[in-house]
C-alpha cells in the first residue's frame, strides 16, 4: 500500500446498507484513496458500487451479510432480534480488517451501528467520525408515529450513542445548529457537491445513450419513420449515418427525469397528478410538447406507484421507470430539459443528493418545499420551489410553453448554474475533511 502501511493512515469507511446506492460513503472512500490512504469501504453488496470505487487500489470492499427480515414472531420481537443479529455481523465484519486509524460511519441508519463502530475503535484505539445525512428516528416516526416507544427508543440511542464520536460531519448548516443545540454535538458542515462526473451530456453522447435505452425502453423510440433512409433516430435525436453528425428531432417530447428510492418519504402522487393537469393543458389546446417522464431508482413502493401509473391513460405523457447502470445515470441528468424533486426532509435538515447532482449537470429542478431547502435551491434563479400538486402543474406548464423553440426561464436557469461554477466534492472535501484526519496517523 505505500503510503497506507502499517496501522497508519487506513480508514474503515463503514455504512449498514446498501454500498452501490450510498453515493456519499463512496465519494468519501475515493476522496481518502485519492490521498493515498487505504480504505475498507464496509456495507451490503447490493448494487455494484461505482466503476471508480471498483478500480480503485486503495479501496477494498468488505461486504456485511445482508439480513433479509426474520417473519416470526410479534413485530417487536423480530426488530429486537434484527438489531442483535445486525450488530454482532458488523462487529466481525469490523474487526476482522485491518487496524484502522479511523472509522467514517454513515448516520442513518445509527441503530445498532453507532455503538458497534464506537466499540470497533476502542478495540482499535481508533478515531469514531459520524457523517450525519438526517437522524434515524425521524425516519421511523414516518411509518410508526413520533410518540411509538421504538421511536423514542431510537431518539434518546442517537443522541447518548451519538455524542461519542471524535469527529462530526453533517449535510446542511440548518443539521450542524440542530446537533448543536439539541444533541450538543459539534458538526462541521460538508454540502453533498456532485461528482465530477455529473456534467452536461454532449449531443452524440445523448444520441447513443437514447439508442441504448430505446432498445428496452418505448418512450426512447423514434415517433416518425425517418424521412431519409440515412439517419438512425432516437425519440430526441437523429444521427446522420454518412458523417456521423447528430441533431436534436423537430418536433421532440421534453425529458423529464425524477429519481427516487420509493420511499414515504416522497409523495410521488403529487407528481402524478400535476402530469394530468399538464395533459389537461395540451387537450385544452395550449402549445405545449408531449412529455417523457423517467423515473429512476429502486425501493419499497416502487410496485405501488407502478400499479398507479399503469391506470393512467396519457395521450401525450409516456411515464418510464427503468433501472439505469451506475455510469448512465448522470449521462442521463446530463441530457434531460428539468429535474423535479419530491424528497421532503423527514427531519427538515437534510437536502435531496439527486438535486446537487442535477444541479452538476447544469439541470434546472422544481422541487418540493421544505425547512432548509433554500440552502441548495435559489427560486427563481437555479429551479423553482412549489408546495403542492396545483403549483407544480402551473410551473411545468410555464416552463415548456412553445417547448423547444421558446426555452425562455428554462434556458436562463441553465445559464445561471453554468456560470455558478460551484465547487466539487474533491474541492469541498480537501477543505472540510482533510484537515479533522491527522497528516500523519
């Protein structure tokens, strides 16, 4: 390892869940590869990680046994078991790397991780850093109310179990004054910043990535045969086979791309119901284009909201919901004409990652409104903000009048985030984390 041998400069970078859909634990672990530590990035091995994080010298996956629910018992019961079970997996699994100078553990999920890393580093006499992404138990209080005694169980774990760690990062400034004034935990703010792979999609790379995806997905298919032989066409683009010049398609739908973990988190109804206004306008006659409307991601309601979209009967709306490859999702975001966000903060004090990501692909957002939320989008400026069904309709409606000649607001918030030159997370990093790890240990 060079740089990394010995007990010296390795980093247990550790999270009780799936590894490949943790974005931030994976930019962490190849921010620390990038300075030459070595890494054990800990987690279930889902979904496959990022091609940069599987390439990586320094990263080594240690996968935790994912355990899939025990179905006897009362529900307590089986929780309690599971927990138990959760705890005594990642203690073997952190004690069988080697000696780490210190461990970076995503919160949530805290319960039982929390205690176990903080367990692992007297074991190891390493350092604890919790990265803070939102508390565990406002999470739970979304299906079991803030008053269930599990809930109030897991409040006071996180705040006792949360004090012992050496460092702290969190997600927004609103979260550092929370941990603050509520926990007595001193945070450093590190804002999610996208990857430098987020970035707009040149126009052959949009072409090839419609052909890839017209192959499994309708809505991606050419909507007129071409009228010369010599083009291979996607729904958005035609590629002139002679000099392999690409164009956008006259005439083309909008891409709408929403992506999600199809959790209660986000109420997609609301989406779904501002798309019946959109197709009300259209028959209405107003000048507005047909729609392709992507969601992306996996999750628990993913089935159910399926059901409600299939009972939908659009004209001039195709709603898709495929499972992108780790490596054309940004190429997506990076092709798309809006972004819109349906992620409310169960905290109030965590701000939606695939926001930062369309925002590192120059893509304007209409996201749902809440607490902090202001941290990250600007109204008027870089999306919009609305509150319910109604607002979201109008604004998409404003957005795409006379769609694609007119890109009036669209264009001008395009042009505004390209020249926001924000930072990105191998900046922010260097300036936020590197310093808390020690040069030398």
């Amino acid at each position: 390892r060079g740089a990394a041998a010995g007990g010296a400069g390795r980093v247990c970078v550790a999270v009780l869940g799936d590894l490949g859909r943790s974005p931030r634990m994976q930019y962490h672990a190849l921010s620390l590869a990038r300075h030459g530590r070595g890494v054990a990035l800990l987690g279930y091995l889902r979904d496959r990680p990022h091609g940069d994080v599987l390439r990586s010298g320094n990263i080594r996956l240690v996968p935790v046994a994912d355990l899939r629910g025990l179905r006897v018992g009362p529900k307590l019961l089986q929780y309690v078991i599971k927990v138990i079970v959760q705890a005594i997996q990642l203690l073997y699994a952190m004690l069988k790397i080697d000696q780490p100078s210190y461990i970076l553990l995503q919160n949530p999920p805290g319960l039982p991780s929390i205690a176990v890393a903080w367990v692992a580093c007297l074991f190891w006499r390493s350092k604890l850093i919790i990265d803070w992404h939102n508390y565990g138990y406002t999470i739970m209080s979304l299906s079991h109310g803030r008053n269930h005694p599990l809930v109030q169980i897991a409040k006071w774990y996180e705040k006792l179990f949360g004090r012992l760690s050496d460092y702290n990062l969190c997600v927004t400034n609103a979260m550092k004054e929370d941990l603050w004034v509520n926990c007595n935990i001193k945070a450093v703010t590190l804002y999610d910043k996208p990857a430098s792979y987020f970035k707009e999609t040149p126009l052959e790379l949009q072409h090839q990535l419609y052909m890839k995806l017209a192959k499994d997905y309708e809505p991606f298919k050419p909507r007129t045969e071409s009228v010369g032989s010599n083009a291979e066409m996607s729904a958005f683009t035609e590629m002139d086979e002679k000099n392999g010049h690409v164009i956008k398609t006259r005439g083309r739908p909008a891409l709408l791309i929403s992506s999600t973990s199809w959790t209660e988190d986000e109420d997609f109804s609301v989406l779904l119901k501002a798309l019946e206004d959109y197709e009300r306008y259209i028959n209405e006659g107003v000048k507005l284009p047909s729609l392709v409307c992507v969601i992306t991601g996996k999750g628990p309601l993913k089935d159910y909201y399926n059901r409600l979209i299939n009972k939908l009967h659009f004209k001039h709306i195709q709603i898709c919901t495929p499972w992108l490859e780790a490596e054309d999702y940004p190429l997506l975001l990076g092709s798309a004409d809006l972004g819109v966000c349906l992620h409310k903060s169960s905290s109030g004090l965590d701000l939606p990652m695939k926001v930062v990501d369309m925002f590192g692909c120059c893509l304007p957002v209409c996201a749902i409104h809440f607490e902090c939320l202001h941290e990250l989008v600007k109204h008027n400026e870089n999306g919009l903000i609305f509150r319910d069904s109604d607002e979201l309709a109008e604004q998409l409606k404003m957005l795409f009048l006379g769609f694609p000649k007119l890109e009036g607001k669209l264009h001008n918030f395009r042009k505004n985030l390209r020249v926001s030159k924000q930072l990105r997370w191998d900046e922010s990093w260097d300036q936020t984390v590197l310093p808390l790890l020690g040069r030398n240990d």
